[in-house]
C-alpha cells in the first residue's frame, strides 16, 4: 500500500510541476508580446516625432515674430527660408541646410551664409510656399525617417490690419457738441 501512496504522491508533483511550468510559459509569453507592442509604439512615436517637432518649432517661430510684414518667404544664400524680423535690422532666418532644419539670427546685409546658422534638428527636405492672399505659408517637411509633414501657418497681422490711411469711424452719439 506505500507503493500505492508513493505513486500516488509523485504523480501529484508531476502535475503540479507540468501545471506551474505551463503558467510559467504563459506569464513569460505574455511579457513577450508585451515588449515587442511597447518597442513597436516608442519606434513610431520617434519616427513621427521629428518630423512633428520641426512643424512646432517652425510655427512657434512664426507665431512669435506675427507683427506687420515682419513674416515672409525670402533666400539666404541661394536657399529658400522664412524670414522674420526681430527689430533694428536683425532676422531670424529658418531653413533647411545640409540635411538639417537650421536657425540664423543676423543683421541684414552681413553678409552671413547659411552655414552659420544653428543645426535645430536632422530632416532630409523642407520646402515653402506662400499663399496667394499672403496670409498663409505652407511648409512640407520630410524628416530623416521618409516621414512626410505638411502644415499651413497662418500670418493674422496680415489678417487684422487696418489700413493706414483709414481713420477709425465715429459712432453715432459720439459727436462733440
């Protein structure tokens, strides 16, 4: 009868050990797939990121320097930009350079050539386009990935103006008497 028990007994432990093996198997597969999903998402965000970072820093530029004709399309060395006025002569030139977004603060007529500017971030091209109406640039980005960004910034200086010459309008009940 021990020899009942004692086999008894041992095929208990072979099945609880088969059992925690295949929990053990389970619980590790899990964590695999776990893994590779999170390796997938980070891989996609730093793809996406660059190109989405440069439109930001662009906009941002732009948004800051949004004053009376102080935003448009120009060239700095032969390579097309966007040229924003930062008072008493000084321009911040943003282009594309040797495989890199960069930024230029220079005084007009200096003489800079567009490998003076700062390297912002690695991209493979970015060009611009200025809207008829001259209230939009339209700026395409490719990053270093192959991925593709396109945004329209609007210039609202150019939109709120109120001509010069016109004078604002009395209103009825405001006349001096």
């Amino acid at each position: 009868m021990s020899k009942a028990k004692s086999r008894k007994h041992n095929i208990d432990i072979m099945f609880l050990m088969i059992l925690f093996l295949i929990f053990t198997f389970s619980a590790v597969s899990v964590l695999l797939m776990a893994v590779n999903s999170y390796r997938s998402v980070v891989s996609a965000n730093e793809s996406n990121a660059s190109a989405r970072t440069a439109i930001a820093y662009i906009r941002e530029a732009v948004r800051q320097h949004d004053n009376e004709g102080a935003v448009d399309i120009s060239k700095i060395d032969g390579t097309d930009c966007i040229r924003m006025a930062e008072g008493e002569g000084f321009y911040l030139y943003v282009y594309e350079y040797d495989g890199y977004l960069m930024a230029l603060e220079a005084k007009d007529g200096s003489g800079v050539t567009a490998d003076f500017g700062d390297k912002i971030l690695k991209i493979n091209s970015m060009d611009f386009e200025k809207a008829s109406d001259s209230n939009t640039i339209y700026v395409n980005i490719e990053d270093e990935n192959g991925e593709k960004e396109q945004v329209s910034i609007g210039i609202k200086s150019s939109v709120n103006k109120i001509p010069v010459n016109e004078e604002p309008q009395e209103k009825e009940g405001d006349h001096e008497e």
